[in-house]
C-alpha cells in the first residue's frame, strides 16, 4: 500500500463507534504521526464542536490539534457567509453548528429567517420541523450540514441528519444544498491549508455513500474499513470501488 502524507480519517465508524474507540484505528493514527504524516479528522458530524471532538479523541489516546479537525458545520457556515452574507438564519442544530455560525458572525432568529440550516438535533421536535417547514415554504433557502441517514453508535445504528433532511425535503418539496461529505468541500479546505497535492492525500472511512464517494469525487486514493456503517457485501456491489478495502486499519500495510 502506498505511503502518504496527509491521511483524512472520519470520525464516526471510523475512529469510533459512540463512546467505544476503534483501537485497530487508535493505533493507526499513532503510527502515522510517529512516521511524519499529517493526520486529519474529516467529519459530518454537526453536534459537537471541535473542541469537543478533540477532547473526545484524546480520551481515547488520539492526539491532535484543533485545526486539523474540519467538520461539516465550519464548511456549511463559511458557504452560508459567502453566498448570503446578510442573512438571518433560523438553525436546527446543536453546539457544533451554532459555535461555526458565531465564528462566522452569522445572525441567527427564530422568525422570518433568510435561511434554514439543519445539522444533527438530538433534541428535535415537531414544533421545531414545523417552523424550519413553514419557513421554507415561505422562501427561506434550506441548507443542510450533512446527509448521513444512518449514524454509528455503541449500541448500533440510529438515524442521522439525513434522515430528517429526507423528511423536510418531502414536507417542503425543496432539496436542501449540503456542504458534508459526499460532497468535498471539507476535503478542499484541508488540501488549501496544507498546500498539499491531490497524489499525497488519502481518505478513510467506513460509509461508502459519504466518506468513500468524498474522496472519489475529490480525484483521491480512499480506503474503505468495515467497522461502520456499509458493510462489505454492500460495498461490492459499488461501480466504483474504493482504492483499498479493509476489515480494520490494522490490516493497513506499510
């Protein structure tokens, strides 16, 4: 397998599943960076903020800094800014998106907004989806952080920001613009940050639909481990495969 300099790691499923760590994964990262390489953690996750998955990763023995965490609400706030610079905004979310709107300085409200933005909410309600509804319907434009229907936890897969951008988008009749993987704006910014070349980059993840598909529409290796949420009889029936296909990161070879 080929060497690299920068490796993308997601995070859910990959690193680990809820409050278990991947160790296979644990080890891997350690070994990259005894080596030299950049290790980077690319995730669609919209609930924590980064220093909260840094912390998370350091509980489990991952070291890394704040800035080479990039997660779909950064990406999602920087789009927002640039195209609607004015906008108010009215967020479905938790601590993750609403700490990237302030750093943004985005206006958020919770009347007549300019824009809907969704992330993961573990606290949803109907009263909320029904405000985000109505506000559509009224003209807001509707982005969304991420399209993860599925998400890894210990006890097994439960539903993720997809699946509620999935139930918006039939109450609306408006598909969201989403910034997180498979889209690879994240995978963008981290290639401008560290000037680095498409050639030394690889990404590594466990759900074909966003993690793998990122890297194929960024023109990057991938690798494919089956800790998470595509299992391997799903993944081959793919047209296109990723570049590696592993059960753990410990079967990665150097």
């Amino acid at each position: 397998m080929k060497q690299y300099k920068v490796y993308c790691l997601d995070l859910d499923g990959t690193m680990y599943r809820g409050k278990e760590p991947i160790q296979e994964a644990v080890d891997f990262v350690a070994r990259c960076q005894m080596q030299g390489a950049e290790t980077y953690f690319i995730t669609n996750n919209a609930a924590y903020t980064r220093a909260e998955q840094q912390q998370k990763l350091a509980n489990f023995g991952v070291q890394t800094d704040v800035e080479h965490i990039m997660n779909s609400p950064m990406a999602l706030a920087k789009f927002c800014k640039q195209h609607y610079p004015d906008a108010r905004v009215l967020m479905i979310g938790e601590e993750g998106l609403e700490e990237a709107l302030v750093a943004e300085g985005i206006s958020m409200t919770t009347s007549n907004p300019d824009v809907v933005m969704m992330g993961l909410d573990r606290q949803i309600t109907y009263s909320k989806l029904s405000e985000a509804c109505l506000a559509i319907r009224n003209g807001a434009h509707f982005l969304g952080t991420n399209v993860d229907q599925r998400f890894p936890t210990e006890r097994g897969l439960v539903p993720g920001n997809g699946s509620f951008l999935k139930l918006m988008e039939a109450a609306t009749g408006v598909e969201p613009f989403v910034v997180g993987k498979p889209e690879p704006h994240m995978l963008q910014f981290i290639q401008q940050q560290g000037s680095y070349e498409k050639n030394q980059m690889v990404l590594i993840g466990d759900n074909y639909d966003t993690d793998i598909l990122a890297g194929i529409r960024y023109g990057i290796d991938t690798a494919y481990v089956a800790t998470g949420v595509t299992p391997v009889q799903e993944l081959l029936k793919k047209e296109v495969q990723p570049t590696y296909i592993l059960s753990t990161l410990a079967n990665w070879n150097y």
